[in-house]
C-alpha cells in the first residue's frame, strides 16, 4: 500500500505538467517607440510576435528610398558592414 502512494506521488507532478493551457506571456516591461515625425503608416509587414531585425528594415526602407538620409544614418549607427543593398 505505502507503495503504491509512493507511486502516485511520484507521478503526480507528471501528470500535472501534461495539462494544456491556452494563454498570452505579457511583456514584463513596455517600450513605446517613437518616430521624430508624426505620420500614418502604409502597411506593417510584420505580425505579433515576429522577431524583428533593425537593419533588414532600414535596408527595406532605402530600396524605396536610396536618398533616405534617416535610413541611412541608422545603418551607419547599429555598425552595419557595406552601404550597398542586400
């Protein structure tokens, strides 16, 4: 008998895991993140969730724009290598 409780004590946190939640992880910290420029935006090519790199956006931004100077002085700001296009 003091056996089988054993058991079951030890499978108990075993059984606990297996269960399913569904749930949202909130951010311990918000960062509002502002332009210089007051402005709509065209289109947000990203979802929630999506890891974001700052130079494929800045890179993005002087496809449309080679003449960009924000974009550019950005790139030069985070240390990208090579001012061409990628």
């Amino acid at each position: 008998m003091t056996r089988i409780l054993l058991y079951l004590l030890l499978l108990a946190p075993a059984l606990v895991r297996a269960e399913e939640f569904d749930c949202l992880i909130e951010a311990r910290q918000s960062v509002d993140i502002r332009s210089p420029v007051e402005g709509l935006l065209e289109s947000v090519k990203v979802q929630r969730g999506d890891l974001v790199k700052a130079e494929a956006a800045y890179r993005r931004a002087l496809r449309r724009d080679p003449n960009n100077r924000s974009a550019w002085e950005a790139l030069q700001g985070i240390g990208a290598q090579g001012g061409g296009r990628r």
